[in-house]
C-alpha cells in the first residue's frame, strides 16, 4: 500500500488544508448565520414567498431538503444554529484534531443543512456562490484530518472546482457583453454592480487606461492562468496566488456576498507549504502524519469518482456555444457550472420605496424607506457588507433591471402592516413602526458623485427621478 500513499496523499500542504477547511467553515458560519437573521422574514411562514406555500406548490419537485414533511420557522432556525456551532467548531480546527472521520461528518452535515435551506429558498437562494458553497463544502469534507496526511486527489478536485469558477467566469465575458472585449467594461462595471462598497466610486473614477489595465489583467487570470492550477509546482502556486490577487480586488472594489471570499480560500489548494516556508521560516514543509486508513482512502477515491462524473456536463457547458452561467445540473448543487456578469449594465436604476400618512395626493408627504446595503439616500456612503449576503438589497437591484416581481408585492404588503420581520430586513424605517396608509415605488437614475459635484455637495450619488413603478397603494387597494 506504499505506493498508493505516495501516489494519493500530499505531505506538502498542510497549511494549505488548514486555510480550506477552517475558511470554507468561516464562510458556511457567515451563511448560516445569514439564514438565521433573513430567512424568516423573506421566506418563512409569514415571509414574503412562504416555504410551506412553495412545498405545497412544488411537491416531490424540491431537491433533498430537511423541511419536506414540513416547514416552520422554529426548524429553519434550529437548522441554522446547528449550522453555525458546526462551522465554528471546525473554524477553531476541533474535528480535524480527530480521526478523518470526524471533520468529513461535520462537514457533510454542514453541507446537507445548507442544501435543505438553499433548495427551498427560491429566487432568494438562487445566486451562484449558494452552489458554489455547498460544492466547496462537500468536496472539503474529503480532505481528512490532522492525523492524516492530505490527500493529493481532493486538492486536485478543489483546483478543479476553481478552474469552472474562473475559467467560466472568463468565458461567459468573452462570449457576452462586447464591453468585455473591447475592455471598457469597468468604465461602467464599479458604478452599476448590484451593490458598491465605500471604495467602489475611488475605482469608478479612476483613469480609463487603467480600467482597461483591469479589463486585461482579469482576462488573463480569468482565461490563461487557470490552467496552470494543474501543472506541476511552482507553477500551480504561481497561478493560485495570481488569482488569490485578482480576486483580492474585487473584495477590495466591490460587494459580492462571500463570492471572492471563498474563491481565495479554495485557491490555496494550490499553494505547497515550501511557498510559506520560503518567507516564514517556523513552517516545516510536510508534516508527521500516521498512515492513511484504507477505508479513508477508499471513500476519497470513490468521492472524486462520483465528482469527476457529476462535473461533466460543467466540463461541456465550458466549451459549448451557449455557455449556462451558474447552472446545477443536479439536486445536490455538485459538479456546477459558474460564470458572472457575462451583461455589463451601462446605467444604474435604483429603485426607490416610499410612504406617506397622508392621503395620497399632490400634497403628500412622501418618506423614503432606507435599505442596509443598496443605494438609497445620495448623501449615505455606500458600506461594507460582504461576505455577509443581504438578499433582499441584491435582489432590489434585479428589480430595478426588469426582473420578476412576484416578492415584491408582498414586500410592499409588509410594509403598510408595517411588519417587524419585514423592517428588520431595512436599515431605515421613516415611520418607526407605524403603518403607512399609502407606498409606492419609483424609479430613479443614480451614478456616483464627480469629485467636483463631491466636494460641492458632500452627495455620493447624484440621482435622477425616471418614472413610478408602482402607484401609491394601500391595504385596501386589491394589490399594490
């Protein structure tokens, strides 16, 4: 069994598996703990697309869930507190001290609780770092424990996943907006992103020759680089911290929930322990491990057996002529296919939710709602919210391009029973928990501030008025 060992495991990674694991759990607390604060609000008995409702809607159609012989928002928040006491007990490295037993339970446990949330969770679960998460999670699970050395097949499988991630990410830009092409995307990209951060106008503003720096730089990382993730060191290193950077940059320019947070985390996979040794000399490249049970090695080769063959269909959407962007192709959100803003918006909508006490008339007096994370008041600096995910300020966004609106009405329901769960979705209540009699919402242009009209004003935003997308509404009012 000698030359199985050498073959299937990695002695040379071990500071590796432990960025992995304790980081894909860090980002599996923050989801959680995600569900636990928004999910009863926007979709629990009394949400804005009730789960009870959607089972009895879609049958034996929902994927494997937990909630299928019923939902309540006591079991969705027992399933969110067993996620994040999990996924900080593998955060602070506990399971790992054990046998290779304990930290793959632990984490398909954290990757079944999550699969039950996301495939009831409708248009709010539906963004691709939700799959992205729950393949992670699964895959991490086969990388063992402490006393183990790490196994060489489930690190390629982790660069794999990353290579559908970026690669597809660069090929759904290619094949997508011409702004990609002809790399003037980012003159528009950091101003119209579903949600910018306080650093976002800094990178908007910048010189045009640079944002077609940035344009070139991602395709390169996004198209070339991945490749390299399955050479031989230090080429594979080489090519994880290339991305390791890029995706830092968009952490840095923008708000995109746990997406580049995670897709950092998973390319360490890539990096051997003799990279940080080469800097930090207490690292001791390969480490003292105790012979890998046959079993454990049995299950690894039969997971990436079973992973290699869901991943096919991801494998051809990469190359196809109409490439899917964040599709899953199974009931278990493995073997996906990823992709992002394959559409550059060239102008920003917002849309602006407002209310009054006042009969609704030329004379009202109209309050604005303020959200958490979306634009709002032109005066407020956009905020840092990510990794963290608000769903309903991302899902604003969508509206504001067109989307479906079959939460939205619901939305505006709460918001004239002025309902607690509702506004604590919101930063700003102009009503403090009374009931309007009327909402309505409109449709405003924003972009961001020049640095004249800045220093003029103090406005971050500069916002013009476009046109009403619901008319002044009540509760008596069929709908609004």
């Amino acid at each position: 069994m000698e030359w199985m060992t050498g073959v299937l495991t990695a002695e040379d990674y071990e500071v590796g598996r432990q960025i992995v694991q304790r980081g894909v759990a860090a980002v599996y607390l923050i989801a959680f703990a995600s569900a636990l604060n928004q999910f009863p609000a926007l979709l629990g008995e009394r949400g804005l697309l009730p789960v009870p409702e959607y089972l009895r809607r879609a049958g034996d159609r929902t994927g494997p869930t937990v909630f299928r012989r019923g939902y309540t928002d006591r079991r969705l928040r027992a399933v969110a507190w067993t996620g994040i006491v999990l996924s900080a007990l593998l955060v602070l490295g506990l399971p790992q001290a054990g046998p290779p037993w304990l930290p793959l339970v632990a984490f398909l446990v954290l990757w079944g609780l999550y699969t039950s949330i996301v495939n009831v969770g409708q248009v709010f679960y539906g963004f691709g770092w939700e799959s992205l998460l729950l393949e992670a999670g699964f895959i991490v699970a086969f990388l063992g424990s402490d006393e183990v050395a790490p196994p060489f097949l489930v690190l390629i499988m982790i660069r794999w996943l990353v290579f559908r991630l970026e690669f597809g990410a660069g090929m759904i830009k290619m094949r997508g907006d011409r702004s990609w092409r002809d790399l003037t995307a980012l003159d528009y990209h950091h101003e119209t992103q579903p949600m910018p951060n306080p650093a976002s106008r800094f990178f908007h503003l910048l010189p045009k020759p640079l944002h077609r720096v940035e344009v070139a730089g991602n395709h390169v990382t996004q198209l070339a680089v991945p490749w390299l993730l399955f050479a031989p060191q230090p080429l594979a290193g080489i090519a994880a911290l290339a991305m390791i950077l890029t995706q830092g940059w968009l952490v840095v320019s923008g708000n995109f929930a746990w997406l580049n947070t995670l897709t950092i985390i998973l390319a360490f996979a890539a990096v051997p322990d003799s990279f940080y040794a080469a800097v930090v000399s207490a690292v001791d490249p390969g480490g003292s491990y105790q012979p890998t049970p046959l079993w454990f090695t049995i299950v690894v080769v039969l997971a990436v057996l079973v992973l290699a063959y869901l991943s096919r269909p991801a494998l051809v959407n990469l190359f196809a002529r109409h490439q899917l962007m964040n599709a899953s192709f199974n009931r278990w959100h493995l073997g996906n296919a990823y992709g992002a803003f394959g559409s550059v918006t060239k102008v920003r909508y917002e849309v602006v939710v407002e209310g009054t006490l006042d009969d609704a008339g030329p004379d009202a007096h109209w309050r604005e709602y303020g959200f958490k994370g979306k634009p709002g008041d032109p005066a407020r600096r956009p905020r840092q919210f990510a990794p963290y995910h608000l769903r309903l300020d991302w899902m604003m966004w969508f509206l504001a391009l067109g989307s479906e609106r079959g939460w939205f009405t619901p939305f505006l329901v709460k918001l004239l029973q002025a309902d607690p769960q509702t506004l604590g979705l919101l930063a700003e209540d102009p009503f403090d928990g009374a009931r309007p009699r009327y909402v309505r919402a409109q449709t405003c242009l924003y972009r961001f501030a020049s640095r004249r009209e800045k220093r003029e004003t103090g406005l971050w935003w500069i916002r013009e008025p476009q046109g009403v997308l619901v008319r002044p509404a009540s509760l008596r009012a069929e709908s609004p």
